[in-house]
C-alpha cells in the first residue's frame, strides 16, 4: 500500500482548524501537531499512489490557510514497522 508522510506548514493559529478538516479525508490516516519547523504531520495510504499524489496535490496543498508542503513518499518493501 503507498503511503506518504506530509508536513505542513500553516498560518500562525490555524492549526486545529486544519488538523480537524484533515482528519474528515478517509485517506489521512493520522494527523498531528507538532513542534519544530513544521506545523502539522500527515499519514496519507491509499490502494494505489495515483491516489495519495492526488490527495496530497489536490486536497492538501489547495487548503486554505496551508502555506507550504513537504512530502516523503514511503519506498514499499523497506521498513514498514
């Protein structure tokens, strides 16, 4: 299963907010807030990786209020713990 971890940055003070309409898309698989340079962490996994660029291109990065991205696409068959 294709999975991609995304941090995102966003507005001061909008974190909640985001977290919360992160956590209604059935791909995102967790969601939270963190310290450091990023704001937010997210767990996308979907049946094909079509559809986790998809989630991340299109439903992610278009949220308002999400000023930027960095995404790391998991290899499959390395890991998995």
């Amino acid at each position: 299963m294709p999975i991609a971890y995304v941090l995102i940055n966003c507005d001061l003070g909008h974190e909640e907010e985001i977290i919360n309409e992160l956590a209604k898309i059935p791909e995102i698989k967790e969601v939270r807030g963190v310290y450091g340079v990023y704001d937010i962490f997210v767990k996308v996994a979907a049946d094909d990786a079509a559809k986790v660029r998809e989630v991340v291109t299109n439903k992610i990065r278009r949220m308002e209020r999400v000023r930027a991205t960095n995404t790391l696409m998991a290899i499959e068959g390395q890991g998995g713990r």
